[in-house]
C-alpha cells in the first residue's frame, strides 16, 4: 500500500506541473497575438448605484417608484431645513390626478360667478378679499358646500400624510388640520404678489426679526401643482436670518422687484409638491395666460398652541365645526380635526376671559 501511495503522490505532481506549464503557454500566446495586434480594453458598464433624489416627473404622471421613504425624506427634512424649499414627487396617486383637476374645474367655475363666496380677488394679497372680480384663489375647497369630497381624500391620503410627518417629525395623532385652499390664474390681468414673509411684516425692526424666526412653526404648507407651472419665486436660506440691506429696502419700498439678490424661481410639473418654510422670503406672479390649478395647504402639530392659531383662524374656520364636514373627512383626518376644534375651543376660552 505504501508504494502505490508513492506513486499517486508522483503522479498527482507531474499532474500539476504539466498544469502550471500549460497556463504559461497560454498566457504566453495571448501576449504575443497582442503585442501583435493590440486592442483597446473595454470598459465593463456597470450600473451606477441609484441616488436618494427625487426622481423629477415629466409630463403629467406622478411618480410613485421612488426611492425608499425614510431615505428620500431624510432628504426633504434636511433640504426644506437648509434651503428652506423642497421639491417632492409622487404625492398625488395616479388614479387622483384626474378627480382632482377636475374638482377643481367646477369650484373655479363657482368662483369665477361668484357662486362660491370664499375667494382671493385680485389686488389685494392678504384677507379680507371683498373688493375686485377677477379670481387668484378659491379658499375653503374641504367645505361641504362646494361638495367636492376628493380634496379631503386627497389631504389625508397616505402618501401625503407619511411625507408630512416625516417633515414634521411627528406622528399621525399629532398633527392638526388647517388650511386647504385653491391658487388659479386671474382671466383678466397678470397679478404679482409683493416680496413678503408670511408671520412677519416687512416693517419688522432687525432685532425683533431676529426673535420672530427663533419661534418654531410647529407647522408645514405646501404647493401641489395639478398642471406646470411657475408662479413661485424664493430666497434660497433666507428663512432663518434677517434681512440683508437691500432686502430689507425691497420687502420695504420695492416689493415687485424683479432683482431681489438671490431669488430663485420654482419650476413644478405636474403631481410635483414644493413644501417651504413661511419665513423664507417669496413672492409670486400669476399669468392670465397660463392655466394654474395649484393645490395650496397647511397642517399643524399639537404643540403650535396659539401661534398656530394666529396663522389659520383669520381665515374663518366656523364651517369646520359642523358634523357635516366631519364626515367628509378620511378616518385618517379624524384625530387631525379633534385637535383643531380642541385648539379652537382654547382660543375661545382665552379670548372670553380677557373680556
């Protein structure tokens, strides 16, 4: 036994020797045929590693097979923290686009009559609006009187609520429902709005800005564009500092400027959504001549108590007590509205005591 394991053992070597002389030959006869005639390397096309950016939409069809939520969110929080504006896809499904466009064709067609009384007139950009004919904005679209049920489907819907709370930081029973409103093209001028921020007046000393923007919103808004557009124009980072010389001298003496330093203007396609902070510095400018249906909302955290209320009750929210609009309401709107009418209940209470 011993001798033929001796035998195997030499017989394994030349084995392997006779191996290793072969890959050299090869080796060899390669060499040689390229130094012959030698050929480019290819480049081996590898698929590059997908991105956490928003895929950006063209045309009109929401895009919803974007990257994973929680990565593409952790993008929107730190781009609407750093910049002040974040642009987000996929917020309204494919199967709403249309209910929603046209919801909003009867309700601009009730307000261009006058059949809807709860409108933005032009020439004056802030409420009350009770002078003027041509229309910029339908307010109040969740009203049950306009009868359009898609717009409260649509503002609690999931992909709305999950891109809010992770904004916010919050969870569902946490948030508060607010504003929902309608922006639209004028039929008969161009309107501009003045260079403004939404809390704080363009008189506003340097030292108290600089408290105001200390205040936390406790809240988000946001455009939802059902057709392109751009109508929105913004300051890049000029949410959370005060005003530069010269911004301070445009908010104040040329607030149509069309050089404000700096400015940047929103370009959305439709089913896309630019959230913004309300402190950062923007205008906008409506063309009668490009159709605009841009879904305009705000929701709130339980934790915004009365400044909250400031922002969203002198837009006259009676309506919203009513247990009719309750029961338009999504099952997922229900904690958002209890808390409303809890922090309504509050202000009522305070303002009845200190009369």
């Amino acid at each position: 036994m011993q001798g033929y394991d001796d035998n195997k053992n030499i017989y394994l070597e030349e084995v392997d020797l006779l191996q290793q002389l072969l890959l050299v030959e090869f080796q060899l006869s390669h060499y040689e045929r390229y130094r012959q005639n030698p050929q480019p390397i290819q480049k081996i096309n590898r698929k590059k590693p997908r991105d956490h950016k928003p895929h950006k939409l063209r045309g009109n069809r929401p895009n919803l097979n974007t990257t994973p939520p929680n990565m593409v969110s952790k993008t929107w929080k730190q781009s609407l923290d750093e910049e002040g504006y974040v642009v987000v896809d996929g917020l309204i499904r494919p199967d709403l686009l249309e209910p929603l466009r046209e919801a909003c064709e009867r309700a601009i067609a009730k307000a261009r009559k006058n059949e809807w009384p709860y409108r933005r007139l032009v020439g004056t950009q802030f409420p009350p609006w009770d002078k003027g004919d041509d229309v910029w904005g339908v307010q109040h679209v969740m009203n049950p009187d306009l009868n359009e049920p898609v717009f409260a489907q649509w503002y609690g819907s999931p992909q709305l609520m999950h891109a809010v709370c992770e904004i916010l930081n919050v969870k569902e029973n946490e948030l508060q429902l607010e504003l929902f409103n309608l922006l639209i093209n004028p039929l008969e001028s161009d309107y501009e709005l003045t260079w403004h921020r939404d809390a704080i007046s363009p008189e506003t000393s340097d030292a108290e800005e600089i408290e105001r923007l200390k205040i936390p919103h406790y809240g988000t808004q946001w455009n939802t564009a059902l057709y392109d557009e751009s109508c929105l124009l913004v300051v890049p980072r000029s949410h959370n500092r005060v005003r530069t010389a010269e911004e301070r001298r445009i908010t104040e003496h040329d607030p149509l400027s069309q050089q404000m330093p700096g400015q940047l203007r929103v370009h959305l396609c439709a089913g896309q959504t630019v959230f913004y902070n309300n402190n950062i510095l923007h205008r906008a400018a409506y063309s009668k001549d490009s159709k605009r249906a841009t879904l305009h909302a705000c929701i709130g955290t339980t934790t915004g108590g009365h400044h909250r209320a400031e922002n969203i009750f002198q837009h006259g929210l009676e309506w919203m007590r009513e247990e009719k609009f309750r029961r338009t309401l999504p099952e997922s709107m229900f904690g958002p509205y209890d808390n409303l009418i809890r922090l309504a209940d509050q202000e009522k209470a305070k303002a009845a005591e200190a009369h």
